[in-house]
C-alpha cells in the first residue's frame, strides 16, 4: 500500500483500472500467475503489485504483459466497455512516461490486435530522457517534432530533429529520445508492432 503515497490521484486511478484489465485478462485465459509473468519475462511479484494497481509499471513492463497477453498496449489501457469509436478528449489520454524533469509521454490512441498502431503524444523537458528496449520484431516508429529539438538514438546513430522534422526508424531495436536543448520539446509518436500476441498464444497453446 506504500506505493499510493508516490502516486498522484489520476496516476493512482489509472494503475488501478491497468490492473483491473490485466487481471480480468488473465483470468479469461484461466492462467495463474506464474504462467503469466514466465510469459511476459517478469516476476511474479511485480504481476502481483501490477493486477493491485499498488504499482506505476514502467511503459516496457506494461508492452511485456500486452503481448504476452496477445492484446497490445492501447486495449490495455482502453476502457473495457465496448465502444465503435474510441475518442479521447483533451486531457483525458493515458500518461504511461514521467520525466525526471517533468516529461509526460501520453498514449492517445490506439487500434487493436492483431497489427496494433499507436499514437503518443510526448513532451519532453530540457534534461528529460526516455530510454526503450527494442520492441518485437518488425516494429516501427514515426516521429514528427512539433516543438523544441529532440535527440533519437536508434542502434549506435544520433539524430536531432527540429520543428516540422520527422523520421521512421525500426523500433526493434534499442532507442531513445532526449531533450538536451533549453527549451521544451514535443513530439507525436506513432508506433506500428505487427502480429501482437500471435507467438505467445501459439506457445502456451490458449486461443
């Protein structure tokens, strides 16, 4: 219950309703625990504080659990109720990234399994940093800067990218993005994992 005391109230409410769909997800499939965190490479223990919403998951921890899960990232933090069009008003996106200097990475949209498509919007303050692990294979990234200047990595190249620049890269590699620049940055994000979940039901043998 420690946890909470680190959360903000919006921050709190969303973990909660993540692990809420988590679990429901889970249970569906008449998984245990284990069988879920072997899947998604992570400890039972921090599944456990996941399905609690006593945890802010990190964004590679929550893309683990989707795609073991076969659902992707933007159904995870969707509503569960059913809807023909999913809007998200202004305000209202899922904040899954906080800098150390006040950076928000927002999911604002996203489309189902089994190719998933999503769209972030980001800020970045100057000193912020968002390091990812390299994502399933054959994903990719699209990158339009908005405000300010941002640093990509991807591999071993450095880019920076100013106002109006943009670029597409392999997300199945390591990557980052930086502000190192004195002034605030934002970009929208959209990032395309096709096949999400396909492999691991085949190899737990779940529909």
């Amino acid at each position: 219950m420690q946890y909470y005391a680190l959360m903000d109230e919006s921050t709190a409410s969303l973990a909660q309703a993540i692990g809420s769909r988590i679990r429901q997800e889970r249970q569906s499939r008449r998984w245990t625990l284990n069988q879920l965190a072997e899947a998604a490479g992570t400890s039972r223990r921090s599944l456990i504080n996941v399905e609690q919403g006593a945890a802010n998951p990190s964004v590679g921890i929550l893309l683990k659990i989707s795609d073991a899960l076969g659902i992707g990232l933007p159904t995870l933090v969707a509503p569960l109720e059913p809807k023909p069009l999913a809007v998200t008003r202004a305000g209202a996106a899922a904040e899954l990234w906080s800098g150390e200097f006040g950076g928000r990475g927002c999911l604002v949209a996203g489309t189902e399994p089994p190719d998933v498509v999503e769209l972030w919007d980001w800020t970045m303050n100057p000193g912020d940093r968002h390091a990812s692990e390299a994502h399933a294979e054959g994903t990719r990234e699209l990158i339009h800067v908005l405000v300010g200047t941002i640093t990509v990595e991807v591999g071993d190249q450095l880019v920076d990218l100013q106002v109006g620049d943009a670029m597409a890269f392999p997300g199945d590699v390591d990557h980052s993005y930086a502000n190192h620049h004195d002034a605030p940055a934002r970009f929208a994000l959209s990032v395309y994992e096709p096949g999400v979940g396909a492999g691991a039901r085949k190899e737990s043998g779940h529909a």
